[in-house]
C-alpha cells in the first residue's frame, strides 16, 4: 500500500508559478522564485507569467517554464518566442503589452548599402536633358574651368568628382603670354632707343619742340611698358598660386574644383569636385582604334558652351590621336568620345598650317590611356568596354 501511495502521488498534478523579470543589467531572467521587492517595483520589471498543471513527480522542483514549451535560457539570452497558449491577464501594475518586450533590432540587412546623402548631379542633369544618344550623355560630364589664365573644357572620369583637362588653362605653359611679351621686348627697344636720343642737350636740336615731344613719349611709353609687364607678372604669379579653379556645369551650375596634380610630361592635370555625385564619362583604356571611325569633340569653344564637333579617326601620330574634328580655342581640356560614349582622349590643340588658331586643320587630343598612368588616383576605376576593347 505504501508503494501504491507513492506511485499515485507521482501523479499528482502540479502548479508552477513562473517569473520574468529584467535584472538591473538589462538581462532577461525567468525564474520559478519570486523576485525581491526592489524587482517588482522596477520600472521594467515583466508580469509574473503562471504555468498551465502538468503531471510531474512528487516532491520534485517544477523547471523554469515547465509546461508552457520553454526552456530555461542562459543569463542575457533574449526571451523566448510566443507560445500558443494564451496569454495570462497582466498583473496589477504591470507596464503596458508593448513595453514588457525586450527591444528588437530593425530588420535590415548588415549588406544594405546606406544611402548616399551627397547631392546627385547626374540625376539632376538626366532628369534636366533627357539625353537620347550616347554622345548626349556622355556632354552631361563636359564642364567649363575658368583660371586666372583663360577658359577651358574639362570632364568628369568618375562618379566622385575626378575631372581631367589640359594643364595650360591650370598652369602657365612655356609659351604662355608669347605674343604680349613680343610686343614689350619691341616697345622695350623703343624706349632705350629714344633714351639715347633724348641724352642730347635740348639746344643741339634744331627744333627744340622734338626734344619736348620726345621726352613726353618717353614718359607716357615707359609708364605702359611698365603697368603691362606688372600685370603679366600678377598674373602669371596668381595663375601659379591657384588651387581651386571655377567650374560650370551644361545647366549653368557653378561648382569649385581643387588642383590634385599636374603632369610634367602631357599637357594634363587633375582636379576634384567633393561633397556630390558626378556624371562621368567611362574610360575606353587599351582601344583599338580604326581610320574613318567617328569620333566626337566636346567642349565649349570661342565662349560658346557645351557644343560638339564631329569628325573622323585619322591615325596616330607620335603617340597623339589625330581627327579632323575641330578643337578651337576653349574646346582644350574636353574629351574625345566614341558613338558609344566611351572617351579616348583628351582634346589638346588644333594642328593648323597657319597661325592663326581658328584656321582649319586636325585636332589632336591626348590618349586617355596616359593620364591614368600618369595619375595614380584614377588607376583603380578602370573602364573597358563590356566586350572588349574595340571602340565601336
């Protein structure tokens, strides 16, 4: 009888009361004692969770969360997902149902690129234009940069601001104010001319009103000789002082640019725009370019924004592309591009029998393939075409 007494009581069915609570760390913890005091009254204390009768042996100690699926979790573990069972009605005092969840964090995935807060031009440009050739989109990167010395072309090669042009319109070239310094040296011989003349006595001229005349031109023509070579001076010296140049954009926006460096070999230099998303043009590197492809020159020349001139691949003379597209003043420093939109160089001169700049000719512009050896920033976003490197 006593054995039966004992098996019976095994079956005695049992009530556990469970508790959840938040230790003072922040830590879930389930427990089949009651808190302290200072537990239940904490702000984030959880409601007091009461177990459904299961059968379990005499005698023995219910396990934190016997009866409702749960299994004791390690100190710090976050609570277990909801049951089926209902929920018991919250006790007195107990904080609202969505505060007595422990916090979740925001389902996004640790890949998700963030988005990009900088000022996206490239949109704003697309959206402006509505460019329907590749030729169209490609004069969306084809900037005006405006220097102490003139006013050029230029273009964007990537997305975060690289900008290529012609290092004359950022630095003096050798040749630079050629013409101005031919017409000091010759009013320079003038003046030491006249000087020695004027070293007579005023009475050894038999007209004294030439020695007056001689003497005012002297001092009117030295005063120009030396207000313009002040000048070219100021200039040259300020032109060698910048670092930021000007820039417009084909909408007429106006941006700034910093200086990162300047090619010693080619007539390139390298600049930047921070802080926006750029339009750029991709690179065609390593091109097998054919005679009679066509070719296209954009940039702003004679003062005339954002303009393009078509023309022929002629062949390669010294390293340089030769086209007969037309590269007038102010188109230096713009890109030479593909009808697919690649660029293969970079616009330079106008080779021409004449001197006169604006007299027909070939342009010659500079392989893009040399500034990025000659720059290493722009080494890393290399460009190909998708099948291979044959411009079309």
């Amino acid at each position: 009888m006593a054995a039966l007494a004992v098996m019976s009581a095994g079956m005695v069915p049992g009530y556990t009361e469970i508790y959840r609570y938040q230790d003072d760390r922040g830590h879930w913890v389930f427990t089949d004692r009651p808190p302290s005091s200072s537990m239940l009254t904490a702000p984030d204390a959880g409601p007091r969770l009461s177990s459904e009768p299961r059968p379990q042996p005499a005698g023995s100690a219910a396990a934190p969360g016997a009866g409702l699926g749960l299994e004791p979790p390690d100190v710090g573990d976050a609570p277990p997902a909801p049951t089926t069972s209902p929920a018991p009605p919250p006790r007195l005092g107990a904080p609202p149902a969505e505060a007595q969840q422990p916090p979740t964090v925001a389902s996004v995935s640790p890949h998700a690129p963030c988005p990009d807060p900088r000022p996206d031009l490239a949109q704003r440009l697309m959206r402006l234009f509505k460019p329907v050739t590749a030729v169209e989109t490609s004069s969306l990167a084809v900037v005006t940069v405006k220097s102490e010395l003139d006013a050029g072309s230029g273009f964007f090669v990537s997305d975060d601001g690289w900008l290529l042009t012609n290092r004359h319109l950022v630095r003096p070239p050798a040749d630079w104010a050629a013409e101005d310094l031919a017409a000091l040296a010759v009013l320079e011989a003038k003046l030491s001319a006249l000087e020695v003349r004027l070293a007579l006595p005023r009475d050894r001229y038999s007209e004294p009103h030439d020695y007056d005349r001689g003497w005012h031109m002297f001092r009117e023509d030295s005063r120009a000789y030396r207000r313009t070579k002040r000048e070219l001076e100021m200039k040259r010296d300020a032109a060698l002082r910048q670092r930021t140049f000007d820039i417009q954009l084909k909408d007429g926006g106006k941006l700034s640019a910093e200086l990162v460096e300047v090619s010693t070999a080619y007539d390139l230099a390298l600049l930047r725009v921070s802080g926006y998303r750029t339009p750029f043009i991709p690179s065609l590197l390593e091109a097998r370019l054919r005679q009679l492809q066509r070719v296209y020159a954009i940039g702003s020349p004679l003062g005339l924004q954002d303009t393009v001139t078509a023309g022929i691949y002629a062949g390669e003379r010294d390293g340089m592309l030769v086209t007969d597209a037309q590269i007038r003043p102010g188109e230096s420093g713009g890109p030479l591009v593909t009808e697919t939109g690649f660029v293969i160089g970079i616009n330079s001169w106008q080779a021409t029998p004449e001197p006169d700049a604006k007299a027909s000719g070939f342009g010659v512009s500079i392989p893009i393939d040399l500034a990025f050896e000659e720059f290493p920033d722009l080494r890393a976003p290399r460009t190909r075409s998708p099948a291979d490197t044959t411009a079309r």
